[in-house]
C-alpha cells in the first residue's frame, strides 16, 4: 500500500539493513508495538524461522525465535524471545497425537506447554509463549500475530467469517474462536495446507496472524490488513452517521471539566473503599472524549453488560465493567452513591453467579468479585488494578474495548465472547499457574502514601525508602520544583509503568510531585483532591515539612517568626491531618498517620524557644489526633535529633553558628560538606550511640510506622536520636 491513514508505517531499510537477524526480529516487533492501533500493551506476538549453528553439532539448523512469555512487543528486547528447535517443536505434533485424551482446552493440550521447555535452542532462559504453536506451525519464515482494534471489531461480529471473505476476499482464511495452544496451531496448520494462496487467518473473537518469508513483506502484509480493515470499518461508520449516531446516539450530556473533577474527587476515594474490601486497589481515571461518547450514549448499558472479547482484554477488564444509570444533569453525588452501591452488589452477586454457573471440578477458587472497571454517564472511565501500571492497562484495553464496539456496531452487530469460553481462559489453570509463579508482592504494594516535605532531607529519603517497599508516593512540597525533583528521581529509577492510558494527572507513575502550603487549609484540601484524582484515594501521610527558625543576634525571636514556626510545625500538621481525615472516613480503609516532632519537644534549651515549644506541641498532636482519628487511622510521630547531613535546615550559616557556639575549630574558608561533617560528629558524641544520625535513619523510623509491623501502636513518638538521655521520653 503506498500511504496508510489508520496505522504508522516505521520501516527504515537503512536500520534494519545494519541488524543480525534476531535484531531485526526485535526491530519489527518494537515498530509494531510502538502503534497502539496494531496491538495492545503485553498483546500479540512475532516470530522469525532463522537458521542457526546448532552448538551440539555445529551443524546449521532452523529456530524459531518467537516472543516469549510475558513482556510487551514496544519494549521487547532480544531476551524477551525464547528460541526453540523447529523440527523438535514440530515433532511434538506424534507426541501429541500418540495421546489418547487430546483435544481442545484437554489435559493433553495443556501438557505441550510444558514441553516446549525440551526443545529449547542454546539454552535460552525465556519461558514460550502458550502462542507458540501458532508461529511454528505456520509455513512463513516470519510470522505477526496481532490485537488491532480494527481486525478484533471484525472478529467480534455476529457475522465475522462473512465479513471477512467480503473485506479480504481469499487473502484471509477464518477460523472461529479457540483457545489459544496446541489445537489452534493445528488448525491454523491445516488452513494454510489446504489454501496455499491464503496469507493471513481472522482470529474469531481475538485477533489476526499474517505470514510471509521476507520480514519487511510480513510486517507490511500486517500493516495492509489493519489498514484495509480500518478503512472498511471508517466508511460504514461515515456512512451510519459517524460520531453523532455512534452507539445508538447521545443519552447524557458530559459534565464540564471543573465539575467532573470535582465529582471524580468527591467520589473516587469512598469508590475506592468500596471496591478494596478484600485487597486495596489504585485508580486511573480516563475522561477523553472517546471514553465519554461511549458512557453517555443510549447503548452504552446495553454494550457493557455484553462485556469484552478479545481474551487480553478482559484479564484485566473482567467479563464485563460496571455501567451505572446516573443522569448528570439531574442527578447529585448522594444519588451517584446509592446507584454505584446496588450497582456493585449487583456486580458482585453475578460475579458469583458466573464462577458458580461455569467452574469446573479442578477450577482455581473464586477470585476478587469486585469490578476493575466501572463506567459513569458524564463522567467517564475509572479503572483498578494492583498498582498504577496495571491500573493503566486496565483502562487502556477498556478503550480498545470501545473501539472494538464502535467498529462492530459500524459494520455489523457487537458479540461478546461466550461465558464458559471467558470463564476457561480466565480460570485456566495455566493462567492461575503463572500467577502462582509471580514473586511475593511488596510489604506497601496496593498503597498510596503522601510525603509532605518530600522536597529534600528526611521528607526526600523517606520517599525513597518508601517506594522500595513497592508504596506509591505522593511527593508533596511547598516548592514545587522540588517535589517534581523527586518525583522524577524515583519514576527515572522504577520507571513510569506500561499501559497507555489515564487522563492528565492520572496517566502518571508510581511517583507523582505536587506543591501544597501546610498552613493554608483551601491548598491541602486541592492537593488531596488531586491525589485522589492521580489514583483514587491515599492510605498514608508522612508530614515531614518543618521549620527552625533562629532568634535574632540579641536572642530574640520577633512575633512574626514565633507564629511562623507554630504555623508550620504545628497547625500544617494538624490541617493536613483534619483535611486527610475527611477522605480517610470517605474510603474506609485503615491508614496512618506520622507526624515530624523532634528530641527538643521534650529538652529546654536556650537559642530555640518556638522550635522546641511548636515541636512539644506537636508531640500532643499526636495524641489528640490518635484520639480524633481513632480506630481508622493510627497516629504516631517521629522525633529526630539533629540529623545535619542532608537536611534544609542545616544551611552553612547554621552549622557555622553551631560550630562557633561549641568551640569546634573551623576555617571561614572550609568546604560545606567538611563543616557538616564536623558537626555531624560532634552531636554524634554526645550520644549514647556515637554515630552520626542520617536522613536514612529517619526514614527507616517513617517506614516502620506506614507499615503493619507496629500495627498496634498509636498515639506514640518514637525518638531517633542516636539516644539522647535527656531527652528520654516519659
Ligand atoms: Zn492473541
């Protein structure tokens, strides 16, 4: 085809001539990932039949590289693709038929699985794909299996085959839905015998495969396919009326954006309580216009309840969302509520109507009732997964859902797939086996945790410490720019997830910057609005904000100073956690609370009166706010000494001062780390423990108090202070 409007041709002969063979594999796998509209994030797979030296013998020989198990085609490398002995793949075919209880979705299938582990070429570590057998039974050096929305919108209509030999004449074979494995390769091995002329098979209800001997041929073939079917889909849909008449027509009016984002932050965290009742789950929100076309049409109830086809699909989407009947335009947020709550029972009771309708006598037990994506009229999309990444492919195979539908209701009429069909890939035993062999998720995985003060010293290192424990973090700073700073620094670390979906804030990582003033209650209640837009809700707060500041030369601290100090480190914290205290009632799952004191709280000292009295306040806070917050959320401090390193409220001019007020030798003209470093051990010395105190000291004290391992202390203030006597609490 010479130009292609529906999909992106990214072939450069130049940079694939300067590739071996595999790279040239990845190169095109990478290209056809990189196209939203080609496959979906973790779907589809490729292949290449390559001859290589066979290391046992040195003798040449055919392997199939074809993309393994796990991983998605943008991102893919080299060692996402297992390599496998194609006449041994092949050879399995007698194994197979030598059993005598073979079949589809049988024991027998099930078992080749595990047999391709034997035909692995120079030991290759990649686990296959369950895929396999399509790619080696094919007769293409290369083959492209792929989850366009176009082609599934084709195979999801109540007349695919018919469709399919009218928009593709020969070139196209069919083949009615089956459960990827051994069975499907078969079939799709005796199509291409008997039609030597086809090059590609509609997938019935999944996707299409096209093959060629030439790799750049293949991947054009399977651009030529989406883009003729495409093309086929975009005229009807003209034709029908276009976005006016999609999905039956406009039933609800969207709201305008200040207004959805106010309702989306009124009603994501008391959602997110009710849909993390057995396991916690983060939120994405998604409010294009796509998504809202869909919620607010007059099919919209209708199309949901069908639920999704594409097997991909609904791994992550469930059989079906959750679609409420709420008008916008005449009804509030209490109405909103009551119809979301018997909407999920509802969704709950057929969930378990489902598995009890479909189990068989070896199923896995029933898995997490709750929907993970749920559908509001002049709203949009809000979906849930275990963290934000899977949250995001959640939302993203719900648009490609609506795309599917848009383009099957535009040709054709929308088909789900069968019940016991999606029952037995969704409780297929290898698929239970695979979740098995997950590693064991984090201590704060499924958990969101707001860092005030993130910007730098403790707030900074608690961030840090916290994210390794697989917590989402909130780095919130009243300078803005710090609190990206860090952000950055743990999404540049960890990554920002796959998944190409969310709405502005919600599209983003496990980290998130945000600015707030602690003092002022309108910004705190702005920043918690947003971070309940970002992933639906929070469960913790570490207030680590504070100042110190220093009397003047005479030993005075002006008025303006002493209420400055009280309004940081005491009122911020009690606003933040009065402020959080309204969502965490609203969501209804346990969280904490940890607020920053200091060793001074509770030691008189000359030089800083507000600091130590605002800190001994807020060494009450604590146990006032354990009190208030009680039994939801658990309230407990931190109360640092003189932790210099790192910290911003340790400036040269303040080490300086201390330095002089000790007596410790020191030159005007001394590096900053070096003065630091001085004084770090000075305070170390008077200590029980003779060490300096670091940031990540304090944040392993933040770690433990977000955590369960002390889930029955609250009301409490634990010291890290190297062990200061004075200073014992009592
Ligand atoms: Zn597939």
């Amino acid at each position: 085809m010479s130009s292609y409007r529906y999909v992106n041709f990214l072939w450069n002969d130049a940079e694939a001539a300067a590739l071996d063979p595999v790279g040239r594999l990845v190169y095109r796998s990478n290209l056809l990932g990189s196209d939203q509209r080609i496959t979906n994030t973790g779907g589809g797979n490729t292949s290449s039949k390559l001859t290589e030296k066979d290391p046992l013998t040195g003798q040449p020989i055919e392997v199939l590289w074809v993309k393994g198990s796990g991983g998605d085609l943008r991102t893919s490398k080299r060692e996402n693709f297992s390599s496998l002995y194609q006449d041994k793949l092949l050879g399995l075919q007698q194994v197979y038929a030598a059993r005598s209880d073979k079949g589809l979705k049988s024991q027998a299938e099930d078992d080749m699985v595990g047999m391709y582990a034997h035909t692995t070429f120079n030991l290759n570590p990649r686990a296959s794909s369950i895929d396999t057998p399509l790619h080696s039974f094919l007769p293409g050096k290369h083959v492209d299996h792929m989850h366009p929305n176009a082609i599934i919108a084709i195979a999801a209509s109540a007349n695919c085959e018919k469709l399919t030999q009218e928009i593709f004449g020969g070139e196209m074979a069919y083949v009615p839905w089956m459960r990827p494995g051994f069975e499907l390769g078969l079939a799709m091995q005796d199509i291409a015998k008997k039609n030597p002329s086809v090059k590609a098979i509609m997938m019935g209800q999944h996707g299409f495969i096209s093959w060629d001997d030439d790799d750049k041929t293949c991947y054009t073939r399977t651009l030529d396919f989406i883009e003729k079917a495409a093309a086929y889909i975009e005229t009807k849909y003209a034709e029908k009326g276009g976005d006016k008449t999609a999905f039956g027509g406009q039933k609800y009016q969207t709201l305008p954006e200040g207004d959805r984002r106010a309702m989306f932050a009124a009603i994501l965290p008391w959602l997110r309580g009710q849909v993390s009742q057995q396991k916690r789950f983060i939120g994405t929100v998604q409010d294009d216009e796509k998504i809202l076309r869909f919620v607010n049409s007059k099919d919209a109830a209708r199309l949901a309840e069908l639920g999704t086809s594409c097997p991909d699909h609904f791994l992550r989407t469930k059989i079906k969302p959750l679609y409420v009947d709420w008008n916008p335009a005449k009804e509030d947020l209490g109405a909103l509520k009551s119809k979301l709550h018997a909407g999920l029972e509802q969704y709950r009771k057929d969930y378990a109507d489902y598995y009890s309708r479909c189990k068989r006598p070896n199923s896995p037990a029933m898995r997490d009732p709750n929907p993970t994506v749920i559908l509001i009229p002049g709203l949009g999309m809000i979906a849930w997964g275990k963290d934000k990444s899977e949250s995001r492919v959640t939302a993203e195979f719900y648009n490609c859902a609506v795309e599917v539908m848009r383009g099957a209701e535009a040709i054709d009429r929308y088909i789900a797939l069968p019940q016991q069909e999606a029952f037995d890939i969704e409780y297929w035993l290898l698929e239970e086996a695979k979740l098995k062999r997950m590693p064991a998720e984090k201590e704060l995985a499924r958990q969101v945790v707001v860092v005030v003060g993130a910007g730098s010293g403790i707030g900074k290192e608690t961030a840090h410490r916290l994210v390794k424990e697989g917590a989402h973090i909130v780095c919130v700073d009243l300078n803005t720019e710090a609190a990206n700073a860090t952000a950055k620094e743990i999404t540049d670390k960890y990554g920002l997830g796959i998944g190409v979906a969310g709405t502005g804030l919600s599209s983003c990582g496990p980290a998130l910057g945000l600015a707030a003033n602690i003092t002022d209650r309108v910004s705190v209640r702005a920043m918690l609005d947003q971070v309940a837009l970002a992933y639906g809700g929070f469960d913790s707060i570490c207030v680590t904000a504070g100042i110190f500041v220093p009397s003047d030369t005479t030993g005075h601290i002006p008025d303006e100073k002493w209420a400055q100090t009280f309004a940081i480190n005491v009122t911020g914290s009690y606003i933040v956690g009065d402020e959080a205290a309204k969502t965490w009632r609203e969501q209804g799952l346990r969280g904490n609370l940890v607020l920053t004191t200091s060793a001074n709280a509770v030691v008189a000292k000359k030089g800083s009166v507000a600091y130590d009295t605002s800190k001994a306040a807020a060494n009450h806070l604590v146990r006032e706010l354990a009190i208030e917050l009680a039994p939801l959320v658990r309230v407990n401090g931190v109360a640092p000494a003189t932790v210099v390193q790192g910290s911003a409220m340790f400036p040269r001019e303040r080490v300086i001062g201390s330095l002089a007020k000790y007596n410790i030798a020191y030159t005007e003209d001394e590096a900053t780390e070096s003065l630091v470093r001085k004084l770090a051990q000075f305070y170390a010395d008077r200590t029980l423990t003779k060490a300096p105190i670091t940031p990540a000291d304090q944040a392993e004290a933040y770690f433990l108090l977000v955590s369960a391992r002390l889930s029955k202390t609250t009301g409490q203030v634990v010291t890290v202070d190297g062990g200061l006597h004075e200073a014992f609490l009592r």
